[in-house]
C-alpha cells in the first residue's frame, strides 16, 4: 500500500493577537494567544480528494497555508509525500500545487501567457513543457486570446481561471485549492469541477485537498470530508457516511447537526 | 549554483519585460538626466572660485566633484533600497504568495528583484555621465574603469547588507526601515557627497570618519576622476569590503529568522 499523500499529526495552529500604533512593533514577538487549528489528525491517500468544510475561521485556510509552506505549526507535524512542511519546505513544493483563495497575484504589465511561462521557470520547467501545457490547459479553461492580453485587463473570474492554471502547470502530486471556484461564473466553475473530476483526479496519481462553501462542489470531487469548527476536526469521512451519522438528507443538513450552526432551520433539533 | 543563477537571471528578465511595456519613462529618464547634468553644471558654475578649487581634495572642478558624489550615492540609495522596495511591491500586488510556494527560496527571489533596479541605476548613471561629459566638458577621459568597476562592486556588497536588514524590518514590521533614511540622511552630510568633510565641524568629521560612506566616495572620485588604479584605492576597497564581510552573513542570518518570525505569526504576505 502506497504512503499517504498528506499526514497531519496532533497539528495545531496559534496565532498572536493582533496588534496596532507603537505596540505594532511587539507584533513579532508577542505569544501566541489565538487558537485557528487545534489537534488536527488526519491523513490523505494518495489519488483522493478531501473537502475542508467549515464557517468562516474555521481553520480551513491556515490548515492550507501550513501546507503550502506559507506557515510553521506552533506543535504537531504536517507532512506532504513524505516531507516535512516544516522542516523540508523546498522538497514539499516540489510536491504541490497552490492556489489562494485570495491574492491571485499576476505582474499586471505582463500578459497571462508570460505570467504562466515565468510561474513555470520558477518551478523549473523547460520552456517547451511550460508551452505545451499552457496551450492545453488553456484550451480546456477557456482562456483563447485572454492568455496574450496584460492580466491588469483581464475579468477576476479569467484572472482566477489563471490562477487555478498555474497550480496545475507544472503537474504537482497534491493539489491545494483554497476555494477554487469563488470568483467563477456557474458554467465556468461546472466546468473546472469537471476537469477536476475527469482529468485529474480520474488518474489516481494526484491528491485533492481544497476548501470550499460549495455543497454541490464537495459533493461532485470529495473522496472524504473534513468538518472543521473554530479549529477543531468535528468528522473525517465520505459524505454518504455523514449522512447517515448524523440522520441527514443532505451534507449541509449534515453539517449544520455536526457543528450546531443553522443557517436555514434554525430551532431544528440535532441528533443526540 | 547554476540554477540559481538561473532562477535570479528569471527576475531581471521579468523586470526587463515589464519595463518594456512603458515606452516613455526611458526617454523621460534620459531627459530628467540631462537636465539635472546641466542643473550640477550650472549650479558650479555659480559657486566656483579658484579657493573653492583649492578646497576640493581631488582639485577638480566642483561640477565634476558634485556630479561624482551625486551618481555615487544614487548608487548607494539603490543599494539601501532594492530589497526591501522589491519586497513590498510583491506584497502589494500579491505576487509574494504564488512566489513563494514554487521551488525558489525568498532570498533568491529577493537578489533576483534587486538585478533590475541595479542595472537600470547603472544605466541612469551613464545617461547622466554621458551628457555631463558631452556637453558640459566633464573630464571621464581620466576615469580608471576598472578601479570604478571595482569600488561600485564593493559598494554593492557593503551596503546590501543593510538593504536585506531593511527587508526584514519590513517584513517584520510592515513599514519602511527608518535606520535606512538615518543612514543616507547622515551620509548626505557627513558622507562627503556634495562637498569635502574637510569643511564640516570637528565632531561631524569624526562622524564622516566612521562613516564607510565617506571612504567610498572618496575612492570611487579617485578612480572616476583622477584615475586613481585599484592599488591606490585598496583602503578604501578593503574597508568596503571588510564592512561587507561583517554586514552581509549577519544581514542574511537576521533576515532569515524574521522570516521564520513571520511565518510563526501568520504574518508573512500582511500589508
């Protein structure tokens, strides 16, 4: 049986209290004092797909960032094939590929084309591949002749299709998305889901963790799900599993019983 | 070490790239040069006196003296500048994210950015030499290029070091570096740019003394302007690089642990 994909151990996440005027210089070095994640265990197989669900501050994101190497735990260990985050972030980056949910950062002078093919170099890829799968991925996305115009022209659902390009460019193992539809049209976030689906992770030799407030989008990719509240891991399994653990008809009815938020029956009485 | 070499060659090519897109500020440059050549010429020629010649450590022209100490120290606010410049305008534009999970190291990508301010001061610097020695007589005949080569170098390596403790400070602090504006606020007076320490009160000299400025002044006006070879400035040269020696490993072992800092505090791409 082939190692996990990703494996947190007791991960847990605290981050100091925000601070302004002169006490902004103490910033650096105030302690930690608010809980985002707290004990997360789990592991992701290789070739699944797993959902992070959760309100807002759940944790979904830092739980990302660690990932992506962007954040050290402050106890506990993540680990992505095999590596370290913390201890081996280079070997970890070669593994992956990111796409924030917010920041889709592009040089707004340069064109799509040549933000990619510069994204591509800096994870070391020959010009040709970079060529190759830019012209192929942008097929796929849609993205015509938006790839050789300046990004500062571009629409933000192009500038997210561009982004969502560049963490698949180069091929990587674990596939980190934080929210990758947000910003996209119905159609155009459909078709990503189905790319997703039937071009990536069909293979069985790319991993998917990705956040997400779309009920039908974690539905249609999630292998397991992940229900994270104010840090904590409340479940950790398929969505048909959720529903049946929590005598749901739906994985949002699920979710609402897991973590007590009702965003549509409120009074409705959870399972004991 | 070739692919970092590589990955820091990706950074001037973007930069370049990006430049290119603005057609116009090339030519503006190249006539703000000109204008502040003539600015320097004619400014010298307001004040010149042969006492005031007598006076010069070089006993060159004050235009020369002036316009030397100006370019240098366009040089030296480069240095001071580019890291943390480059570090903020990746946060800015939300660059600094996508930059950082791909397999180049921060510090590369830091040395990679500062390539094109280096290159575009260097060319600024011959644009202002070049009309300053075409139409106002300034005397680059004598230049040493080899010496002046060797003392921008120098310079380069000295003060980076306080450039890259810029760029953490900024990213532990998310603001300018205040030490950076001292360091060229004091060297503007008691660097020697626009007029011999000789002149300034005891205690500011004894200032000018400690301040490595002041020797690379000195020695790049000595290969610039009276063609002085590398054996005549190597004081100077050593004490830059001395300086170097000392300011540089230090400034990438600070940088560093601010950038595991902020990576602790959640801190990193904040504004």
């Amino acid at each position: 049986m082939s190692d996990p994909a990703i494996i947190l151990d007791s991960l847990e996440k605290w981050f100091p209290p925000a601070l302004s005027g002169w006490r902004g210089f103490l910033q650096p070095f105030a302690p930690p004092t608010s809980p985002a994640l707290r004990g997360i265990s789990l592991e992701v197989k290789q070739g699944e797909a797993v959902a992070l669900l959760g309100a807002n501050g759940a944790g979904k994101t830092t739980l990302l960032r660690i990932l992506g190497t962007l954040l050290l735990p402050t106890r506990g260990a993540a680990s992505l094939a095999g590596h370290d985050t913390a201890r081996e972030p280079t070997a970890v980056r070669r593994q992956i590929g990111y796409h924030a949910g917010s920041d889709l950062g592009f040089y707004a002078r340069l064109t799509g084309r040549q933000n990619l093919q510069f994204f591509g170099r800096l994870n070391h890829l020959s010009d040709e591949f970079s060529a190759s799968r830019i012209k192929t991925l942008g097929e796929r996305f849609r993205l015509g002749r938006d790839l050789d115009r300046q990004a500062r022209t571009l629409s933000s659902g192009t500038i997210q299709r561009l982004s969502l390009l560049r963490a698949l460019i180069h091929q990587p193992k674990v596939l980190l998305l934080d929210e990758p539809t947000r910003s996209l049209d119905a159609i155009a976030a459909a078709d990503f889901r189905h790319f997703l689906k039937t071009e990536v992770l069909a293979r069985k030799d790319t991993s998917l963790l990705f956040a997400s407030h779309t009920m039908q989008e974690i539905e249609l990719l999630a292998d397991r799900v992940a229900i994270l509240d104010e840090g904590k891991l409340l479940a950790f399994d398929t969505p048909t599993a959720l529903r049946a653990r929590t005598l749901s008809t739906s994985l949002e009815e699920a979710f609402a019983r897991l973590t007590g938020r009702h965003p549509y029956s409120a009074g409705e009485p959870t399972p004991e | 070490m070739r692919q970092i070499l590589r990955d820091i060659f990706l950074f001037f090519q973007r930069d370049l790239r990006i430049a290119s897109t603005y057609r116009s500020p090339f030519i503006l440059e190249a006539v703000e040069a000109l204008f502040g050549a003539a600015m320097f010429y004619y400014v010298a020629q307001f004040v010149d006196s042969p006492a005031l010649r007598e006076a010069l450590p070089q006993g060159k022209t004050y235009f020369a003296y002036s316009l030397a100490g100006f370019v240098f120290f366009d040089y030296l606010n480069a240095a001071l500048d580019t890291f943390d410049r480059s570090l903020q305008e990746a946060r800015d534009t939300g660059t600094l994210e996508p930059l950082l999970v791909t397999q180049v190291s921060l510090p590369v990508i830091l040395i990679g950015s500062a390539f094109y301010p280096f290159a575009a001061t260097t060319l600024r610097i011959a644009v202002y030499l070049g009309w300053a020695a075409v139409l106002f007589d300034f005397p680059l005949r004598a230049a040493n290029w080899l010496a002046v080569l060797a003392v921008l170098l120098a310079t380069l390596l000295a003060f980076a070091g306080l450039g890259v403790l810029s760029a953490a400070y900024l990213l532990l602090f998310k603001r300018g570096n205040p030490a950076k504006w001292f360091i060229l606020g004091v060297s503007s007076v008691a660097g020697g740019m626009l007029f011999p320490v000789s002149i300034l009160p005891p205690w500011l000299q004894v200032v000018a003394h400690l301040n490595p400025v002041t020797y690379a002044m000195d020695a790049m006006r000595g290969a610039l302007l009276d063609g002085a070879g590398i054996a005549s400035i190597g004081r100077p040269l050593l004490l830059l690089l001395a300086f170097a020696a000392v300011l540089l490993p230090s400034s990438i072992v600070i940088f560093s642990w601010s950038l595991r800092r902020t990576k602790i505090t959640g801190t990193l791409t904040h504004r």
